[in-house]
C-alpha cells in the first residue's frame, strides 16, 4: 500500500483497486482510520481526537489531490505524494 504523505506521525496510505467509496487509510500508532474522500466521514477504524483532527484538516486541504490519486490507484499505477500539514 503506497504512502502517499506523512505529517506528525501520521502515514496517509491508499490501496491499489480499492474498494469503493473512495477512501483512503490513516494510520498513527496503533490506530487506523478510512476516510471517505468526498464526504471526509469516518467509514471504519478510528484515530485518537487529536489525530484526526489533523487528518481531516490536511483532508479538506487536498480532496482533489486525493481523488486524483484515488483514480490513479484504481488504475493500479503509483499515487503522487501529496504536500504534509505544514
């Protein structure tokens, strides 16, 4: 599973043909969170509030860099990295 950004701790990954919705993985410590894309609303796992907080604000930052890189993954090729939470 490529990591396509890591900021605080926190890798953002996503799978090569996926299933659907569009989603992509947080993963900080032991937690595990999927997060779908256009609606940034928790489809399963969970992050501790603080983590999350961050991942969905470097979320709405770059939705439409993640659906770009949703569509390359379905097509089973290498995601781009995406910019961290500066």
């Amino acid at each position: 599973m490529p990591t396509i950004c890591t900021f605080y701790g926190i890798l953002i990954q996503m799978f090569w043909q996926d299933h659907a919705p569009p989603h992509f993985h947080a993963l900080y410590a032991e937690h595990e969170v999927l997060i779908d894309i256009r609606t940034l609303e928790v489809i399963g796992g969970s992050l501790p509030r603080r983590a999350h907080a961050l991942v969905l604000e470097w979320a709405q930052e770059h939705r439409a860099e993640l659906m770009e890189d949703w569509n390359i993954c379905t097509r089973n090729e290498q995601p781009k990295k995406i910019a961290p939470l500066k």
